[in-house]
C-alpha cells in the first residue's frame, strides 16, 4: 500500500514540475489506450459481459469469469509485461489527471439533472450520480473526486444527446472507489486509485482502471474509445428488426424468468450517408404489461461481436427518445441464424422512463444483419 502511495505521490510531483496544463491540453492514457478493463489485485466477472477492447490485470495475475464473459477486439493480459506498463501509464495519467486546475467545485452536489460544458470539475469528497447527467459541446472533461463515485439504479451520463463515445474526451479521476448501479449508463475513462465495481446490466463507453484493487462486473458491456468516438468495424453494416419478447409481470430482467406479458419491438439502423460515427434509422417498442412506448432516431451503432467468417454477430445501438419526458435506449441484437427464432433482443431504457431486459429469445419475428 505505501509502496503504491510513493509511486503516486512521485508521480504526482513530477507532473507539478511540468505544470498543470493538463486541464485543458490532450490526456493520454498511453499503452492502457486499449484496455477496457484493467485491474491491480484481480479482475472478476459474472454473466454475459462483453469487453470491447484488452482485459489485464496486474501485478496481480488472477482474471476470473471469461468464458461466459468474452473480449472482443482485444487480448486477455494475466499478469504480463503488457498489463504491467498499461499499469504504468494509467499511473501517470491518474496523477497528470490531479493535478488539473479545478474550474467548478461541486462538493456535496448531485451530478443528476445538470448540463456541463468542458471544464474540470471536483469534489472534496465523494460524488453521486442520481439520474441523467449531461455533457454539452467539444472538448475535455475532467471529473476529481477526493474519495468515492457511486451511481444510482438506471443512471446516465449523456454526451451531446449520446450514451457512447461522441469525439468528447471524459476522464473521471477517483480517489478511492467507484461503483455503478445496475443498469448505469456510462461515458468516460474511469481511473480509480483503488476498485470498480460495475452492477448488473452497467455498460461503460470507456476504459475502467483500477489502480491498486479490483475490477468487479457482472453482466456488462464495456468498451474502449477515443477522440474520434466508436468506430464501425463493418462500416456498411445495418441492422433490422422486429417481433416480440417475453417481459414477466411482475417486471425483471431474468432472461429466464417466465410470464405471459409481452413487449414489440421494430427497428432500421444503419450508418449513416457520411460514415464515420454518424448513424441513422428508427427504433420502436412498446411493453404491453407496464404501457412504455419508447420511439425515437438511433444516433450509434458498433459491431461488437463477429462470426468466424467476420460477418456480424452481435450489433449495439442507441438513440435518444422522443417526447416527454425525455429518455435514451441503448439495444443489443444478437444474429443466431436463419430463420430467426433463436435471435436475441435486449434493452435498456433510462431517463423519464426506466426499464433494463437482459438478451432474450425473440418469440416473434426475425433480426437480419445487411453488409
């Protein structure tokens, strides 16, 4: 522990030589630019997780949970040399990271309902997320917090409109832990001085870095970004869509929970004429237990997982409602073959209206994947 705490605190006085022109220049992460997820002591996973990007821990050797977690687009690292300097790196980005010149105090302030603009923002101690935050405009972001950030269940943080990486860069340096509520939404790289805890259904567009503990998930989706936002590996793809799931009354994201209730689905998604990270089509869905109608335009979409012969497999898109009071879904497809009868569907809606359903088997109706 004061091992580590030298490290740091040598880390951090030579980034004080260098001034404190990190809080609105470029922050690097270095070579943990690729990890997704990285771990000190340990790396643990429950459930379905998807990585998108590297997975390493070090100097701590133990990665547990992968299968029935798999690494897209990336490498497990237990333990070896790559873990170890993307280690490194984050500690350097961390202390560059506190060092920033704080513009706006938030201490004892929820980070829910607020718009910010680029800028550093701080917090003597630890940080709430209770709802939407929303991040407006180009540029950096940088969040100090002195000890712990927790999210509540079904919180979000939205850059200009978008639960996913948009061109914006967000870092959140933690001084102890951090931890998201089930069903979180979350953009920005996260570098915890000590663990991340990520609860069901929390995806992150971001890197989790832990600096000196564990990294803890379960049934997650994680991916790595950077300034030019998620690319599109298969850039023509599109995606379409619909039929209906099982949605048991009472409510519960069980994908093996039973009940009569059923929810509809339709949707079109695509990139958009300019490529790049632009994305368009239409989604809709309606629970006919609960009565929510969730409709609005897709704004991203990022293959996630790919057959053996590189085809899409699994494609994640996302999109901000329409109406009042606003909301943004995020959608996962899974392609299991024709006819479409063992495809799988999964939601998660938060904002005005919140409502998380894990992959389910369609009951009704087919997903198609068009290069």
């Amino acid at each position: 522990m004061f091992k580590n705490l030298i490290v740091l605190v040598t880390i951090g006085l030579a980034a004080l030589l260098q001034g404190p022109s990190t809080a609105f220049g470029a922050v690097s992460l270095g070579s943990a630019q690729s990890f997704a997820v990285l771990g000190a002591s340990t790396v643990t996973n429950t459930g379905l997780t998807t990585i998108n990007g590297d997975l390493g821990v070090s100097p701590g050797t133990a990665i547990t949970g992968f299968p029935p977690g798999m690494v897209i687009g990336g490498t497990i690292h237990a333990g070896d040399a790559v873990a170890a300097q993307a280690q490194s790196d984050a500690a350097v980005a961390y202390a560059n990271l506190v060092t920033a010149q704080c513009t706006t105090n938030l201490t004892g302030q929820d980070l829910g309902g607020m718009t910010l603009t680029p800028g550093v923002y701080c917090f003597n101690s630890s940080a709430q997320l209770t709802g939407t935050l929303n991040l407006v405009g180009s540029g950096l972001f940088i969040f100090q917090i002195g000890s712990t950030l927790t999210t509540a269940t079904g919180s979000a943080v939205l850059v200009n409109g978008s639960p996913n990486c948009s061109g914006t860069n967000v870092f959140w340096q933690i001084g102890s832990s951090a931890t998201l509520g089930t069903g979180t939404q979350f953009v920005g790289n996260i570098l915890a001085l000590t663990s991340i805890t990520l609860n069901t259904f929390a995806n992150v567009s971001g890197s989790t870095l832990a600096l000196n503990g564990a990294v803890t998930m379960d049934t997650n989706h994680v991916s790595v970004c950077n300034s030019g936002g998620a690319p599109f590996p298969h850039g023509g793809i599109k995606v379409t869509g619909g039929g209906q799931i099982p949605v048991p009354d009472p409510d519960s994201s069980d994908p093996t929970a039973i009940g009569t209730g059923k929810a509809s689905f339709g949707f079109n998604a695509k990139p958009g004429k300019s490529g790049g990270t632009v994305a368009s089509g239409e989604f809709n869905y309606v629970n006919h237990v609960t009565g929510l109608h969730v409709n609005g335009a897709v704004t991203d979409i990022e293959v996630i997982a790919v057959n053996a012969d590189g085809s899409p497999k699994t494609v994640r898109f996302s999109g901000i409602c329409r109406g009042t009071p606003p909301c943004s879904f995020s959608v996962t497809v899974q392609d299991n073959g024709e006819p479409g009868r063992l495809d799988q569907f999964g939601i998660t809606v938060i904002g005005g209206a919140t409502e998380v359903r894990s992959q389910r088997v369609i009951s009704n109706g087919n997903i198609q994947f068009h290069k």
